[in-house]
C-alpha cells in the first residue's frame, strides 16, 4: 500500500515543523550568561535533527526505532539500540549523507530483538 511512504512523509513534515517552532523560540529576557551557540546555530542544529530522523524512519536497511538524534554544531550524536552492528553500521552511513552534518558520534547499543 502507499500509505506507509505518505505516513513518513507527514511525519517528516511534523517533525520539521516542531523543530522549525522549538528552536525559534528564544527568551530575550533572561539574564542568564550568553551560550556559545547561536539562536541560528541552534535552529540549524533542530533542523539538522529533524532531517536525520526523518531519514531514518524512511531508510530502509536500518531496523529500529529505538535511535535517538541530539546535534550540537553540525555533529551528530545517536543512541539507543539496533538489533545488528550492520544497522549500527548502516545508521550512521545513512545521518553522514545529511546535508549539515559535519560529523557522528556513534553511540548505538546492539540489543537483539527479542
């Protein structure tokens, strides 16, 4: 059926637009000391995130779910778990060819399915 390319299309799409939305969201009152990162470097970071997650539900050779995506400065962090080292493998292939990516830091566990 087309429904499962539709569903992670729209998906994609939510994701997107959480991020577009988190990430705009700036407090100008605080008094807290200023960060390294920029408002924009932390947009591009959320935009960086969104798009690996998006490219991960869709890629076909990587079987989990259970991948969790941080970006700091274009480098790409995942954990969780994977059920082989080739999806471990074939995940971080896969966030590498992201545009903005400068990098992953692979952090995955291999849990077998069970």
């Amino acid at each position: 059926m087309n429904r499962i390319p539709l569903l992670k299309t729209a998906a994609g799409v939510a994701c997107m637009t959480f991020a577009l939305v988190a990430g705009a969201q700036t407090n100008s009152a605080s008094t807290a000391p200023a960060s390294s990162e920029s408002v924009g470097q932390h947009v591009d970071d959320a935009t960086i995130t969104t798009k690996v997650k998006a490219e991960l539900l869709g890629a076909k050779n990587v079987k989990s779910e259970h991948i969790h995506v941080k970006t700091r400065k274009g480098i790409v962090s995942l954990t969780g778990t994977v059920p082989t080292a080739e999806d471990r493998d074939n995940a971080k292939q896969v966030v590498e060819g992201v545009s903005g990516v400068s990098s992953v830091k692979n952090h995955l566990k291999i849990v077998a399915a069970q």
